[in-house]
C-alpha cells in the first residue's frame, strides 16, 4: 500500500542531478514551505511565453494558497491551468578552498500542478486568513474580519500539492584530494532572516504599542 505521507515520484519529480538530496515526504515539504516567506509561481503567458512572479503562499494541509487581486494577471493565468511554484530557503554559505566547489546549504521545494480558484465566499474568507497567518502568526486575533466584498476583491487559489519534490544540501565544503592541502579557509557562513523593530505608521490615531504579532514576531509560530 502506499504510504500517503510520501508523495509519489513523477517523471518530472525524479531528481536526476544528486537524487541522494530529494525528499517526498509531506512533514519535510511542509516545514521547507511553512517556515520560505515566499515562493514563485511560473505560469505561461497567453502568448506561450514563461514568466515567474514572486508571491506569497499560505498553506492549508495539503493544499497551497496564493491569492492576490481579482485583476491579477498572474491569478487569472495560472487558475485552472498547468503551474510550476518554487519555494527556497537558503541555510549558508558554503566556502570550498577552490572556487569550484563552493556552494549553499538549502532546502527546496518545487511543486506542479494545476490550482482551482476557490469561489465559495465562507472558503476564501479562510483561506485569505491562512494566507495572513502564514506570514504574520497572531494578526487574525488583531484585526477586524474580512468584508464579502474584501474576499470577492481577491482571488484565491488552491494548489494541491500531489506533485512535488523537495532537495536538500547539508553538510560541509567537499573540496577534491588534490586542493585539501590548500592554505585557504574553508567552512560554512550561516544564513538568518532577522527581523528588526516594529516602525509605527505615521497617520495612526490612537497611541498604541506594537501589536503582539509584531513586537513578539516568530514564524513559523
Ligand atoms: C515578496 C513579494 C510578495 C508578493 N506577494 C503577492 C501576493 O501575495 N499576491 C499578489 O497578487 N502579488 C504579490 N506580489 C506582487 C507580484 O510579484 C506581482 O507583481 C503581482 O502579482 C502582479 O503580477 P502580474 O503578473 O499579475 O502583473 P503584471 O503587471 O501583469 O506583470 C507584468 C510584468 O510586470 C513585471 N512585474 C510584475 N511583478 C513584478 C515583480 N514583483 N518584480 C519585478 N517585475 C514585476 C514583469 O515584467 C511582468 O511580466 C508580491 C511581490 C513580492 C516581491
């Protein structure tokens, strides 16, 4: 039986370059999406040109959720249609004694498929509020809900994830024999997102400290 927490691999899932970093299942696809702020979405153009436009995603099981404008280009093409979304996180750097060999430390994930719009207004509402909470965690309990006319302003889509890979590199500098006697530094240079001190806007009228979303911000929560 298959296992339903391991994806199956497709022809265009299958790792051909260093197959040993592909990863299929769902709790490490997952973290890689739930912890990459943003992805990009490839769409074809009407024209049958290929574009790729950074978004933000949320994530609802197995499902992906992108969202914008109902006037989105990017929206409208990539509903009911053949997408290719990439996520990527990026751990360090890594510094070989040869040029040759240096490298990152990553985690990946590349998903194809085709999203369906979510046209229900009660689903989409949700959805808009995955979508926050994915970026900003708490900032649903902050703000007042969305209006109807806010939730068919925007269009959502849902992506399942059914077809998809995720590639990892981890580890140290791999220099060749011939280089290890090398009198150069090698090593890895880490890599953080940091996130500085909440800047209150300009036209507020009421007196308020930072939101808790804000002055405690972690993701993923
Ligand atoms: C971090 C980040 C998060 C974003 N999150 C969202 C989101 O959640 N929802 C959303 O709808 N949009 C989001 N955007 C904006 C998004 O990148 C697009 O600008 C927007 O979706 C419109 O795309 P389009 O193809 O419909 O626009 P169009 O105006 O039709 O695009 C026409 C052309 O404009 C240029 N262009 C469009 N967007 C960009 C861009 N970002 N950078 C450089 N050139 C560009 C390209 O040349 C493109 O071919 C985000 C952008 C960034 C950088």
């Amino acid at each position: 039986m298959a296992d339903e927490d391991e994806l199956a691999v497709t022809d265009r899932t299958t790792l051909k370059r260093i197959p040993e970093r592909g990863h299929f299942d769902r709790d490490t696809l997952n973290a890689i999406i739930d912890e990459a702020m943003i992805c990009h979405v490839g769409i074809v153009d009407e024209h049958g040109r290929p574009v790729v436009i950074p978004t933000f995603h949320g994530r609802d099981g197995d499902d992906l959720l992108l969202h914008g404008s109902a006037a989105s280009r990017l929206l409208r093409t990539a509903r009911n249609s053949e997408i290719c979304v990439t996520i990527t996180l990026i751990d360090s750097l890594v510094m070989a004694r040869t040029a040759f060999h240096h490298s990152a430390n990553y985690r990946s994930v590349v998903i194809f498929g085709v999203p369906e719009q979510i046209t229900d207004d009660a689903e989409a509402d949700a959805a808009l509020n995955t979508l926050v909470e994915a970026l900003i965690p708490g900032r649903m309990d902050e703000v007042r809900p969305n209006t109807t006319k806010e939730v068919r302003a925007t269009l959502t889509l849902r992506l399942p994830i059914t077809e998809a890979s995720a590639k990892i590199r981890n580890g140290p500098p791999v220099d060749d024999e011939e280089d290890m006697d090398a009198a150069v530094w090698a090593g890895l240079l880490p890599v953080h997102t940091t996130f500085g001190e909440p800047i209150t806007a300009d036209d507020m009228r009421h007196d308020l400290p930072p939101s808790k979303s804000a002055a405690n911000y972690r993701r993923p929560a």
